[in-house]
C-alpha cells in the first residue's frame, strides 16, 4: 500500500517525470487507483522561501538535488503513472511531513495540522 509521506517518480505522458509526495491519509491510498499528491520542483533558490513550501535537499529522503514541494500543485496522481512494483524513491520523516500538510493547509488558508 502507498504511505503517506512517500515519494515516487511520477511519469505522465503530458510532463517529464518528476518527485511527487504523497499527502493522503493512508486509508485513503488502499485502492488501486489514485493518491492525492503534491509535485516537486527544482526551482529551489527562488522558491524555497515561500510559505506556501517545504524545501528539500539533495541527499535527503532520496532526493538527488534540491527543490521544494509545491503545496498548491495539490492534485490526484493516478497511480498507473507511479512505479509502486519499484517503491518509493524516498520518504519524509513525521516532521518534514507535518511542514508539508502545515503548508497544504496555508494555500487553503486552513489550519490544518497532520495526526
């Protein structure tokens, strides 16, 4: 089953592959369909001062260079575009992971604090 918090390559056809982490509850992820996930970008000096997200850096939870997570790229990744047969190239720790939903709730502006 996909976790929250775990990152895969996602490859759709209409854009080049990139990370997306997944942000649904993992009751949510046991069907064989879609994840709510948001996407990554490398555009990492510009962007990783925003409130709005979550830095990364190269060498942390399987990144190999740094970019930030786009909390308002929030969306439903059909997961026939994502490698669960290969795994996860990474996972965020619990406190990367409340930063991301932290952020996720500020684009809705809404309080919203993970389990």
């Amino acid at each position: 089953m996909i976790q929250q918090g775990e990152i895969y390559l996602y490859s759709d056809p209409r854009i080049p592959p990139h990370p997306v982490v997944v942000v649904s509850r993992e009751e949510l992820n046991c069907g064989d369909r879609v994840v709510a996930a948001v996407i990554t970008s490398a555009k990492f000096a510009v962007r990783s001062k925003l409130a709005n997200r979550v830095a990364l850096k190269a060498g942390h939870f399987g990144m190999t260079k740094d970019c930030v997570i786009q909390e308002e790229s929030l969306f439903n990744a059909p997961t026939l575009h994502m490698d669960p047969a290969t795994g996860p190239i990474g996972k965020l720790d619990d406190v990367t992971l409340r930063e991301v939903v932290r952020a996720v709730g500020y684009v809705m502006d809404s309080d919203c604090v993970p389990n």
